[in-house]
C-alpha cells in the first residue's frame, strides 16, 4: 500500500457556541464541539437536525450567525472556502465526467499550480484501489468507484479537515457496508480528521471514533459508539441510536450499587450509574437483543430481571436473528431480537413465555422525557 503523505500537524478542529439562523429559525444552537485531530467524527440525526449546516459552516459555505471555527490554533470562522485547509465529499460525487479517473484527482492541484504531481495522484489512486481505472471516466465507473475517486480527488489535496455529506447515501446496501469499511480504512492510512455527516446509525456505529447525536440544532449526545449505545443519556438518543424498549417504573430504593424499580406489576434492579440522580418516575431501557424468551411462563435464570406470563403477539424470521413482538401482562409490548443459532424451539404467537435480562443490561432515564423521542425521525430518516 502506498504512503500518502499526511497534512502538517494542523490542530484540532474546535467549534465554540456555533451558531445559524435563518430568519426566526435556529438551525444550530450554541454547538460547541472539540474533535481531534486524526479522529474519526460523525455527526448524526435526522433530517432538519442541523447537522448538514453544522458542516457547510466548517467548509465556509455557510456563515455562522455567531460563534466560532478554529482549526488548531487559526480562527478560520470567516475564511473565505478556498483559503480554509477543508475539503469536502458530496453524496452527488461532482466528479467531471469529459475527465479521465486521473485528471479528475490531479484536478485540484493543476488548479493550485503544484508541479510535479504524478507521484502524489498514483499514490492516492493505489490507497483508493482505483490504480487500474485510471483511464477510465466517471461514466464507466460503478458508484462504489465514483464515490472512491470523489475521496482520492479530496485526500490528494491533503486537508487537514475531510468533510463527508451523506457520501455513501446514492450506494446500495450492500455497496454501502463495503465502502463504509473501505472509508474506515482510507482513514486510518492517511490519517486526517474525517468529519463525517450521516442520518444512518449504523453507518456511523462502523466508522466513527466519536459520534455526536444531533437533535433540533443541539447536540444531544457524544460518545464513543459503544458508550452512547450502551448508555442512552435521553429517550432520543436511546430510540434513534438503534431501538430500545422503554418501560414506565418508578424507584423504590437506591443501595449502594443497585436499585429497585417497579414496573407496572413486579420490580426490577437497575444499576445506580445508570439511573438518574434524585428522579423516582423513571423510564426503564432495555435493547431488545439484551431479552432472552423463555418457554415457561415463571421461568429464567436466577437474579435476572424478569417479566413472567408474557405473550407472543409476533415472530418475524430475519435471517440472523428471530424477531418477536411480545405482550406484557400490563398490556404493553416489547421487541426482542434473538440470535438465530438453529437451536431450540420458535416461539408462536400466542405461546405463553418469560422473558429476562441481566440487571447490568439495564438503564433508566427521566421519566420527564417523551418515550416516542426519535422514533419516528428515525423512521424519517431512513
């Protein structure tokens, strides 16, 4: 694989209070985020979320209605687009299509005057794996192969910031996973600061080293994928960052590492780090693949949490897993993902079950918040 060379040591890039306005609307709100030079970031929500703008006012194609940029120690807030060390990959590519694969990466740095460039575009087009279409135009291309000369024509340039809108979003599913592994690794071998826009969870989950979940202008959460997933901090970031079952309860009493909720009929135990300080109505979160679904209605392993006499109200066969929808005995139904292993029974609807999970597996958030919170953007989005 061939070395890129990688940008002058340029900083992290910091936003402070940043802020747009449209008239009476606020698109971004007081965001403040620092991301790290070399990292992975990916700015996720659902359409209208602010994140797109967040972005064009990085690249300067927006102007915040105040706030401030700094790519290391340069306030580039209002920089003029060609002068900021950004560059930025579109979901509609823009490549040219009367040039060849080759001329369309040499493109910027022709423009820039830069002298001997064959050796700086072979190398990007050997890391992009686009060595033997060279000759090729756009129009011969697949649209994995597009997206991938839009990058190499964006990382030949060498910015220090790689601005990413919704790049994978025109490809198939399938296409899509393999670029989002592909674009994982371009980054690790160049290591620039990729700054990642995107509604799909998933997407962001593979790729990102740190994720900012966007909700009305604001950032609602940012964490490392595993952290915000495992440890929702409000009802949006736990519905729209995968899926979550979210029971009314209230607590009982705190110890000193667990507590006692009660649901609706029988109690539960949820770990003191993950329940909300001094709030007794809560709700209690569970991801539906943490569930396991038990034949006997009473049954399920000792010092789980535990729902008895619930019933199967739907079973989906997904391929990897069976997917069931499942009545509790207050009437609410929850999801359960269970993991295809060609092993033991297929519950059906109508069978009378248990269904448990580990104590470890549980959060709890205020039951101040809308329980629906990112549904149906989610739903939106996709």
């Amino acid at each position: 694989m061939a070395s890129v060379e990688k940008p002058a040591d340029s900083g992290d890039l910091v936003l402070h209070s940043l802020t747009k306005r449209f008239g009476t609307f606020t698109a971004v709100d007081e965001v403040s985020l620092r991301i790290p030079r070399g990292s992975f970031f990916a700015l996720l929500g659902p359409s209208g979320c602010g994140k797109t703008t967040t972005l064009r006012m990085v690249a300067g194609l927006e102007q915040p209605t105040h706030g401030e940029i700094r790519i290391g120690e340069k306030d580039v807030t209002y920089t003029k687009p060609y002068r900021r060390p950004v560059n930025t990959v579109f979901q509609s590519y823009a490549l040219f299509p009367h040039l060849t694969v080759w001329e369309n990466v040499a493109f910027g740095l022709k423009r820039r005057g830069v002298g001997e460039i064959r050796q700086q575009v072979s190398e990007v087009l050997e890391l992009t794996e686009l060595n033997t279409l060279a000759q090729r135009k756009p129009a011969q291309l697949s649209g994995g192969q597009q997206q991938r000369v839009a990058l190499a024509r964006a990382i030949v340039n060498r910015p220090a910031v790689l601005l990413l809108d919704e790049p994978l979003g025109a490809l198939d599913l399938k296409l899509r996973r393999q670029m989002q592994v592909e674009l994982k690794r371009i980054q690790n071998e160049v290591g620039l600061t990729f700054v990642h826009v995107t509604h799909d969870q998933e997407e962001a989950m593979t790729m990102a080293d740190t994720i900012a979940v966007m909700n009305a202008g604001r950032i609602e959460q940012l964490g490392a994928p595993a952290e915000l997933y495992e440890n929702p901090a409000t009802t949006f970031a736990a519905n729209f960052l995968g899926q979550s079952n979210l029971i009314r309860a209230g607590v009982l009493d705190r110890q000193h590492d667990s507590a006692t909720v009660a649901l609706p009929t029988g109690t539960v135990r949820v770990p003191v780090s993950r329940l909300p300080a001094d709030i007794d109505k809560v709700w209690v979160g569970v991801r539906p693949e943490k569930i396991s679904v038990h034949e006997h209605p009473d049954s399920g392993p000792a010092g789980a949490n535990r729902i008895p006499d619930a019933v199967v109200t739907d079973a989906s066969f997904m391929g990897v897993s069976l997917q069931y929808l499942v009545r509790t005995p207050w009437g609410q139904e929850l999801m359960v993902f269970e993991q295809n292993r060609g092993l033991g029974k297929v519950n059906r609807p109508g069978d009378l079950v248990c269904l448990s999970w580990s104590s470890d597996h549980t959060f709890a958030l205020d039951a101040g918040q809308d329980a629906e919170a990112g549904i149906e953007l989610d739903a939106e989005a996709g």
